[in-house]
C-alpha cells in the first residue's frame, strides 16, 4: 500500500511540473515577439521599419517582452526602444541601417533640438542629439540589445549633417536611462558613434564586437559601468571613450566605471571581422595623425570622472592610453593594470590637463589627480611624442603613481630635425599628442606635475636615438625607484629643469640621488 502511495505521489509530482513548465513556455512564448509576425520581410530591400517599431509596442503594451529578430536582412529606419524591452538578434540576422538617400525613404528621426549644443555649442552636434539613430531610446528603464547577430549600419553616415535632413549618423543613442544591457552583438560600420550612451545609470556591455567607422563606445555622463569582453576596432576614432559633456545641461561625471578583458586596434574598417588585419587606411583618418582605435578619457569632460578601473586590456595598431580633462571637470582615483601595446602610434601613455573649457562661463581648470597605472607591456611606440604627463602652468598634474612598466619606442623617423627644446604650452588646443610636437625626450616628458612615482619603470628604444630618456620640468616631488633608460652615446639620461624634491634609487648606471631645489641639471 504504502509504495502504490508514493508512486501515485511522484506521478502526480511529474505531471504538476509538466505544466508548470508548460505554463512557463507559454508565458515566455506569448512575450517574445518574431518581427515576421508584424510583417518584416527581412530580404534586405523592403524597409521593416514599421514592423519592428510595432512588434516593440505590442510588447511595450503588454508590460515589456523580447522583440525577436530571427535569420534574415531587416533594412530600417529610427527604431523607437521602450521600457522592458529586450531586442533579440539571433544568429544569421542583420538589422541593416537604410539610406536615407534612396528613393521613397522617409529617412531617420530628425535630431531634436538641444540649446545646451545647438545655441552654445558646449559639445559637438553629435553628442547633443540622440533621435537621428538607427535604434534611440530617452528616459527607459530594463532595456536590451541582445544576441549574436549584426547591426550594419551601411546606411549611417559619418559625419553629423544637419537638423531636420533625416540622416541618421549613430548606431545606438540612449540617453537618460537606467539598468540597459547589450551583450553578444556584432555592429559593422556603426556610423559616426556605434554606441552614444548619455546619462545611464547602471549599463552592462559584455562581448560586443565593433568594427565602425568612427566611435565605438561613447560612455558620457555614465554612472556605474561594466564593460567587459569587447573587442573594438575604429581606425577613425576612439574605441572605448569615457566623456562627461555638458549635453544634458548640468555637469554629470562619468563615474563608477570598470572595463576589463578588452581588445582595442585600429585596422582598416571592416578588416577586424573578416579577418584581414589591413593597415592601408590610415591616411583618411580626420585629424591625419594615424590609427586611432584607443580606449581614451576626457575630450568631453565638463562633469569629471571618478572610480574608474581599467585591466586586462590589449592595444593593437592604434594610439596609445589618454586620460585627458580639458573642460573643467575632476579626472581622479583611477587604477589600471595589466595592458600590453603593440604598435603604436603616439604616446603610449598620455596624462593632460588642458583648458579649453567648452562649457558654461566661470568653470574652473580642472584637476587630474591620485591615479595609479601598472603592469604595462608596449612594442613599437612610435618615438616622437615619447610617454606625457603634463599639466598647464598652475594645475599639476598629482599623484600619479608608474609601476612595472616596460616601454619599447621605434626608431625616429626624418623629423628628428623637428625636435623641440622648448614644448609649448598649447593649453587651449585640442588635447593630442600630436598637437604638442615632437618631445625633447624619448621616454618620458613630465610637466607641471606633483608627486609621481615611477616604480620598476624600463625604456628603450629600437634603432638610433639622440635625445635624454626623461625631460621633466616644473616637478614638484619626484621619486624614481629602479628605473631603466637605455643609454644614448654622448646624451645625458636626464634633463631637469624647476625641479623640488627629486629622488633616484637603485636605478641602473646612477648612484642614488636626492635633490631638493634645481633650476637645471642634466646628468
């Protein structure tokens, strides 16, 4: 009796959790919308516009849902993302960016108006607009782009164009929004920003692969971040960009951010997904100053950034790590570690204070302060521009800290008669490298700085060279602890001007040193 009980109680179990799965499946059934079903033909000619836009509003309708992209080429315009929403691109789709040049296209959403960037001008057209995209959402919560298919965007432009055109010239554009996701993803060409992300709160990118155009990721006016996984390539641009503009109309800092495991390059577009590796473009890049393709900090910086976290990042082909505050805003507490560099294109490292200060009247220099960059591995840097820290007269640079560094710079090219001895200050321009000339040091060249360390820090250079490893002027508190310059025959090694506090230990070649006021030494 008692075991024709229990085979009649795991029976009735059995059959309690076939409908509950079923119920389950049903449920997950009736919230995961196929764009097919709303009349998308997904043959790469038909525009599918309307379909996706209402497959997103029939889930919106009911409470928030996954609109299901399956195999197929999905030729849109703006695509409207709403609370709850998930977007699923499966494997073998595409949602293909339309020209809006061709014939009977109605084109992109126009860029809605913005006077914090229309009227003042405090951020370039394309940070202060966001409805002339491919998929833009504003003021949402839960929001997903998901899975392995491809955003092309072939129709994008990638350039800004102007109010009310219907040109769209972004792949993604959210701003203001709160807990979004995008994981798993392809975008190829992503227009001028594959991904504008302003304002969001709580934004998890993991395992997305770009190969664009110009910008990959903008992360601007952000707070808590993770970006993991990505391997981005955008020869014309930045790859991974944090900003902090004033296109909201207040300053808001980027803060709370982690990247990890990423991959950054600036190959020919195109040429990362397909496998090539090409390098013939790099005369178009816009400013002509070579592949881009970096992860960067700071040509929007009116808001600041705070509690930021690089590590395990590789940089192939492209320019070097820039932490950058030109607009006024705090650039602190920062840690990174563990990068390796191959080819690069100008600093690998490069610290500036500047003031521009595109924002609102009476904003104030900012400050670059307490960051610590580790374990760094960099082949082939090109020479010219060498490692900066600089900070303009007044605003140090402090409290930067190097350690287990290994830096190997190419040989100069025919410039070498371009070498400055005095770098000016140029603190109103454009902060590059580039825009600074060619440095009177190979290694280092440290300015208007305070309390720096350089621990276990190596450089040398591959090929001839002429100049000192390490130019510093206007330092205040400097300590070198086993430092290593390869010797160049008949230059000092070091050349220090306006100079408090300096110390050297264990540092091959040298006896230990201590300095504490100089007006210029070289030794």
């Amino acid at each position: 009796m008692q075991l024709v009980y229990f085979t009649i109680r795991r029976l009735v179990l059995a059959l309690s959790s076939c409908f509950l799965i079923s119920a389950v499946a049903s449920s997950q059934q009736q919230n995961w919308l196929n764009i097919k079903n709303f009349g998308a033909r997904g043959d790469g000619k038909t525009l599918d516009t309307k379909a996706i836009n209402a497959a997103i509003d029939s889930a919106s309708g009911s409470g928030g849902g996954t609109v299901y992209f399956p195999p197929g080429i999905f030729l849109s315009f703006s695509i409207h993302l709403k609370s709850n929403i998930s977007l699923y691109l499966d494997q073998g789709s595409t949602l293909l960016a339309a020209d809006s040049a061709s014939a009977g296209f109605a084109g992109y959403d126009e860029a809605e108006p913005n006077e914090w960037g229309d009227k003042y001008r405090y951020q370039d057209f394309g940070h202060s607009h966001w409805r002339n995209s491919l998929i833009w959402g504003e003021n949402l919560e839960n929001i997903s782009i998901l899975g392995p298919g491809t955003i092309h965007g072939k129709g994008l432009t990638r350039g800004f164009g102007r109010q009310g055109n219907g040109i769209g010239n972004k792949a993604i554009a959210l701003k203001l929004c709160r807990n979004v996701i995008l994981k798993d993803f392809t975008v190829l060409l992503g227009g001028h920003f594959a991904l504008l992300a302003t304002g969001i709160d709580n934004l998890t990118i993991d395992n997305v692969k770009m190969d664009t155009n110009r910008d990959g990721m903008d992360i601007d006016c952000c707070r808590n971040v993770r970006i993991s996984n990505c391997t981005v390539n955008s020869p014309f641009d930045d790859a991974i960009c944090l900003k902090s503009s004033y296109a909201l109309g207040f300053a808001r800092s980027t803060e709370n951010v982690t990247i990890t495991n990423c991959q950054v390059s600036g190959f020919d577009r195109g040429t990362l997904l397909n496998g090539t590796y090409q390098k013939n473009e790099w005369q178009l890049v816009p400013d002509h100053e070579g592949p881009t393709g970096r992860i960067k900090f700071g040509t929007e910086s009116n808001g600041g950034f705070r509690n930021i976290t690089i590590s395990n990042c590789v940089f192939i082909h492209c320019r070097g790590l820039a932490l950058e505050t030109v607009d006024g805003g705090m650039l602190e507490d920062v840690t990174i570690t563990n990068l390796v560099m191959k080819d690069i294109v100008n600093a690998p490292l490069f610290l500036r204070i500047g003031a521009r200060m595109r924002g609102p009247d009476g904003t104030p220099v900012g400050a670059l302060r307490r960051i610590m960059i580790s374990n760094i591995s960099v082949y082939n840097a090109d020479s010219h521009f060498a490692s900066i820290i600089s900070g303009i007269p007044g605003h140090n640079i402090e409290d930067v800290k190097l350690n287990n560094i290994r830096i190997y710079y190419r040989q100069m090219d025919s410039a070498i008669s371009k070498i400055q001895t005095i770098v000016p200050e140029n603190e109103k321009q454009y902060p590059e490298p580039a825009k600074m000339g060619i440095m009177p040091a190979y290694g280092f060249f440290i300015r208007h700085a305070k309390n720096i360390e350089l621990n276990n820090v190596e450089i040398y250079y591959l090929g001839k060279e002429t100049r000192p490893a390490f130019v510093m002027e206007d330092v205040k508190g400097i300590d070198l602890f086993r430092v290593k310059a390869q010797p160049v025959p008949g230059t000092k090694t070091f050349s220090l001007k306006n100079i408090e506090d300096f110390s050297m230990q264990q540092t091959e070649g040298f006896n230990d040193k201590r300095l504490q006021k100089v007006t210029t030494v070289l030794f």
